[in-house]
C-alpha cells in the first residue's frame, strides 16, 4: 500500500499578461504562474478552468483546457483556445491583470517511448493546442518530428511557425486546397512509413483521424497515443461525468478521460 | 479556540463539515489533506459490478447542474479490497453509502461492508426499488420503514439514511426510517430535474432525466432539513446547495447537526477547507464558542421583540 498521497494539483488565480487573438477563431491566454506549478506540467495535461460571468453569462463548472505552452523560466501558462460557448467567450473577455482562477496540472501526459526516435503529429484545429507541447518535448529529447497540420483554410494553420522552430518537418494541409481529405492524408503518412520517419503516431480530437490511423497503425505496427476530449464536471476524477470506452483485452471498459486521461492509447480508443 | 466538534449518535467528528456522496473519491487528495475533514463518504457503492448511465452525463442550469451518473461500482469485493485500505491512512472516519435493487440485496450489501475501517453507512434509499416498480424507497415512509429494518438487523455499525426530495410526504418519511433503525438522516439528494437543447431538441442528458444538484437546491434541502429535524429525534445532515458558509450556518440553526458539501467541490476543490475555516472564524465573531450553540437554534415559534427586526429599524 502506497502512503498518503501527496498533492499534485492546485486551485489558484492567477493574472492574465494577455489574451489576444491568434486569427478569427482562436485566442491565446497567458497567465502569470508560480515556477512549482509550471514545472510540474506536462505536455498532454490539462487544466481546468472557472471562467468568469460576463456579458450576462453565467458559466457555472470549469471548462478543460489543454496546456498549450509552460514556460518555467518565464513564468507562464499559455493557452490557445477557440470561442464556442458560454464559458469561452466569457474567457475571451479577460485582460491584463485580470485574475483567473485554474485548478492543475491535471490529467495524464504524453509519454514518448525510449525507441520511439521519428515521430510524427497529426492534428487539425485546436489539436494543435494539445499536441504543440509534445513538439517541445520531443525537441528536448532529440527526437525527429513531422508535423501534419489541417486546417479549413490556410490562414487557420497555426502553431507551423512553432513547430518549425523546433526543428519539425511540417506538412501542412486545408480544405481549401482540397489537401485534407483522408485519401490524402493516408497518402502522405505512407510516405513517411515508406522513408523510415514513423515509429509512432500522436493526435487528438478527429474521429475519422483516428480511425485512419489506427488502421495504419495495424497495418505497420505503428503505436501511438491519442487525446480525447470529454465533457467534464469535476476534472479530477471523482464524478464519473467523462468517460469514454475503450478496448482492453477483448473487453470493453470504461476510462474517464480526466483521470486516467486525456491521453490514451491510440489502438484501444473506440471511434465514435 | 472555538470547539468545532459534533456528534452524531455517538460518531464523533472533529468539525461538521464532510463531502457528499458521489461528489468526492480518493482523487481529492491529490489537492488537499483529507484529514481536514469531519468525515469521508465515499461515492454509493453496490454489489455488483455496474456501468453507469449513457454520455451525456452532466449539464449545467442556471447557475446549478443536472446529472445522470448512474451509479458506476467496482462491487464490493473491489471495494473492501482497494477503498478501504486507503482512508485507513486517515484519523477521519469514514463513511459508506451502498445502494441495493431490493430491500434483501440492500441488506446482504449492508453487512459486507461492515468491516474494520468503515465507521458508519449511509444507505442511499434514493434509487430505484426493482420491488416498487422503480420507485425510489424512501419517496414512501411504509418502503422506508422496511427497508431500514432489514438494514437495522444487517449491521451494528452507526446507519444513516440519506433521504430524497422527490417525495411529498417529508416528514413522515424521516420518522419512518427514525422507526425503522436509521441512527442520523442525511437531507437530502437530488432532485428529479430535465433540460432540453433546443437547437436539437433532444434531452441534454443521456439518460434524458437527471438529478438536480448546486444553489437551486437549497431552499428545498434547507426545507427539508428543518422539517425533519422538526420530525425526528435523530441527528440531521444537511446537504443540498452549499456553497458558503452561511448556507453551512443556516442549515445549522435550521437543525442540522453537520452538513455534506456536493457541486461546490466540483467548482471549488478546496471549498470544504474554507468552510471549515470560515464556520470557526464566524462563531468566534459571535462569541460562540461551540458549533453545538448554534445547531437548531432557529427561532420559528412566537416573535420574541428582543431579537427580532432590531437591525430593520429606522
Ligand atoms: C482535456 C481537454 C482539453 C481541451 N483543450 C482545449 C483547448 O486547448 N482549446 C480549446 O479551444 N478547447 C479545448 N477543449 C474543449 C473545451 O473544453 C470546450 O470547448 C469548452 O469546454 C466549451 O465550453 P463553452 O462554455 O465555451 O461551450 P458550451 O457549449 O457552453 O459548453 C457547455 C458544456 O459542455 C462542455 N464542453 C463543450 N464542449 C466540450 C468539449 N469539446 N470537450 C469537453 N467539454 C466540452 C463544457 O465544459 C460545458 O460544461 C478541451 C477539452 C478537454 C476535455
Ligand atoms: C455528479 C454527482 C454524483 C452523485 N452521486 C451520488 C451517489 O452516488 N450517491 C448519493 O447518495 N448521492 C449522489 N449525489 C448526490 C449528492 O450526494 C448530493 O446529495 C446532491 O448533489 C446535493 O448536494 P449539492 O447541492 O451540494 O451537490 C451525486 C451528485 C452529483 C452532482
Ligand atoms: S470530470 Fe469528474 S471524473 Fe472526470
């Protein structure tokens, strides 16, 4: 029996350094925090967030946001985040100095296995908000990366500039270039089967991204991890709201996406 | 010092402040010390293995939310084997809520977790009873009656009946179980609620109905609260609402001996701490120096001019 747990999460405010539009959809947040919080966070975790009452809207339970960004040396928490609903656009109207309180790190990070040396990200949208970490770490510990980026439209890719930055080969492809469709997108990722540069897959979100690249993943033995999203009432795995089947075994069980989460195992994620 | 203690028929907790349950597990603390706590009590629990409801399983209302969880268990074997152990780390007693489909099973369920480390079992009589076409047990005092009477006869353990708000006989259900062998009243559980996306116009629930839980249950756990104190000579637990102190203050002059603390933690983690700290800080403002001063201390019979509308004067 292990000992009495020790704490690892934390509810606390924390001040806006700013909140500005990245394009038509997306915001970036970024909080003012404590260097012990920071260096506990993980590329794949999350924190929860209570955003305010504004415009006449009351937002009532936290709202989950991946980690985009931690910077211990800077001493912030970045967010990127898209305008959908109540407790969004309530985020929105934050500003300098401002105080938002959040409750993290929570969740389950990505892991990167010892021999898994050519990765490669796939994601659309705000994915890139979850998987953008990840290309930080890989970065740290030498690892090769190719990014695959969907958008609708090229002026929605965003985070291409970061993962270059890091040294990632960045593919990016748009519906308005008629590149993201999935027949393509197959294409592409055989090519880097084919050239040696997948030993493992990582993305989060789509549906119909994870069906394909599970059945990529069978054909080549690729593994890979997934983030999911849930909707989520506590966030620290005490209400059973966000749970999700998965296949173990030849069992179907169900996991909660904030605990044992948001990061999983690519091949035991059902589709929906 | 202010003496935050209570008891509860004998259970002797070192402030009234604990989690309800469902709303609190092992995970909590990973953010703050559990021993704070007046007690633990766990998530329900039945015998066998269980699902739980269809996704989605929350939503939120005006302030408050809904949910239709269901009732998601290991068993009790898993229970016994993992649970238990881990809250014996702790001074803080800890407490058992089980739920059964028939009165039988509820009370076969009842004596297996009357082991060692579990200090009292709060039995929630607010689920279906396969025996009463689904009926809740405790929405009628002669289903109440007997249902804690076989669960009186299961354990020697403290029982306390948590009840539901889905009744309209109150009073007379809280002197059933009080009958029957429940040692404390827990008031009370959620409220049969719905809520429709009108943009789909289905139910925002899986389950399409849920339980009302937050600040919009209070005025009618409070309600309740009162009316079964009113009722019954044992202790009762507040629960429904509670977000601030003063609704841990009311609930205590309403008759509340302690009060169980749900959503607010989902939006707060840390909030039973500042309840804890705030309850002790606002009796020593008043000079009181037992939290027991205060239990029951509603004053609902003649006017007495002394105390009454003095601030209201002009
Ligand atoms: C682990 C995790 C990480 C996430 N990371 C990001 C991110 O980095 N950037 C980003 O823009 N979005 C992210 N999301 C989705 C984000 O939480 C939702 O868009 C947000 O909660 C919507 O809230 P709202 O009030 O604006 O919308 P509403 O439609 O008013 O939300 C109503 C309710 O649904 C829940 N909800 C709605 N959509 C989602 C969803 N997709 N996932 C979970 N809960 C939802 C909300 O929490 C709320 O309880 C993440 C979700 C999860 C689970
Ligand atoms: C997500 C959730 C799960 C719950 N699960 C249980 C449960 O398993 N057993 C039970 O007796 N009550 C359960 N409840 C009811 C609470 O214990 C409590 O009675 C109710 O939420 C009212 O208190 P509150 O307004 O402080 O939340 C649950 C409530 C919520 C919100
Ligand atoms: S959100 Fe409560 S268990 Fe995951």
């Amino acid at each position: 029996m292990d000992d009495v747990p020790s704490i690892k999460a934390f509810e606390l405010p924390l001040s806006v350094k700013s909140n500005e539009p990245v394009n038509g959809e997306y915001r970036l947040l970024v909080l003012a925090a404590p260097h012990d919080i920071l260096k506990r966070c993980r590329a794949g975790q999350f924190f929860h967030l209570l955003c305010p009452q504004a415009g006449g809207e009351t937002p009532y339970l936290r709202r989950p946001m991946s980690i985009y960004g931690f910077y211990p040396e800077k001493g912030e928490l970045h967010f990127l985040y898209k305008v959908t609903g109540a407790g969004t656009r309530a985020l929105a109207t934050l500003s300098l100095g401002d105080r938002l309180n959040v409750l993290g790190p929570l969740g389950e990070p990505f892991t990167i296995a010892d021999d898994w040396q050519d990765l490669v990200l796939v994601a659309r949208g705000v994915g890139l908000a979850t998987l953008a970490p990840l290309a930080l770490e890989a970065n740290r510990l030498g690892r090769r990366l190719t990014a695959i980026c969907s958008a609708r439209h090229p002026d929605y890719l965003m985070s291409t500039d970061y993962f270059e930055s890091l040294g990632a080969d960045v593919i990016t492809l748009t519906d308005a270039e008629g590149t993201s469709d999935l027949d393509n997108l197959e294409k592409v990722i055989e090519g880097l089967i084919a050239a040696g540069r997948a030993d493992a897959f990582y993305t989060c979100g789509s549906n119909r991204m994870l069906r394909l690249l599970q059945t990529i993943g069978e054909r080549h033995g690729i593994p890979g991890q997934i983030a999911l999203e849930q909707q989520m009432a506590c966030g620290i795995g005490m209400c059973h709201c966000c749970v999700r089947p998965f296949t173990r075994g030849n069992r179907q069980v169900h996991l909660r996406v904030c605990r044992e989460g948001p990061v999983f195992d690519m091949m035991e994620a059902i589709a929906w | 010092m202010v003496d935050l203690s209570v008891d509860i028929s004998g259970l002797k907790l070192k402030n009234p402040i604990m989690p309800a349950s469902g709303t609190f597990s092992e995970d909590l603390a990973e953010v703050f010390d559990l021993d704070r706590l007046g007690a633990h009590v766990t998530k329900t629990i039945t015998r066998g293995w269980r699902d739980g409801n269809p996704t989605p399983r929350v939503c939120e209302v005006n302030g408050s939310m809904l949910n239709s969880i269901g009732i998601p268990s290991k068993g009790v074997g898993a229970f016994i084997e993992k649970v238990v152990p881990f809250y014996a780390h702790y001074e803080t007693p800890l407490v058992v809520s089980i739920s059964g489909n028939t009165a039988d099973e509820f009370a076969t369920l009842c004596s297996e977790v009357s082991v060692p480390g579990v200090a009292a079992i709060e039995v929630n009589i607010s689920c279906p009873n396969i025996e009463e076409d689904g009926k809740a047990f405790a929405i009628r005092p002669s289903s109440t009656h007997d249902v804690m009477r076989k669960l009186r006869a299961a354990t020697d353990l403290p029982l306390w009946a948590k009840l539901t708000p889905n009744t309209g006989e109150t009073s007379e259900v809280a002197r059933a179980a009080e009958e029957g062998g429940a040692d404390a009243l827990v008031v009370a559980n959620t409220i049969l609620s719905m809520a429709i996306d009108i943009n789909t116009r289905r139910p925002k629930l899986g389950n399409l109905m849920g339980g009302l839980s937050g600040p919009s249950l209070k005025p009618i756990a409070l309600r309740m609260a009162y009316q079964c104190a009113r009722a019954t000579k044992i202790p009762v637990i507040g629960c429904g609402g509670i977000s601030t102190v003063e609704d841990v203050i009311e609930y205590l002059i309403a008759g509340a001996s302690a009060v169980q603390v749900g959503t607010a933690t989902f939006i707060h983690p840390t909030i039973m701490l500042s309840l804890i700290d705030g309850l002790e800080d606002w009796l020593s403002n008043q000079g009181l120096s037992s939290v027991k001063d205060l239990i029951g201390s509603v004053i609902d019979g003649e006017q007495d001019e002394s105390v009454v509308f003095m601030e209201a004067a002009p």
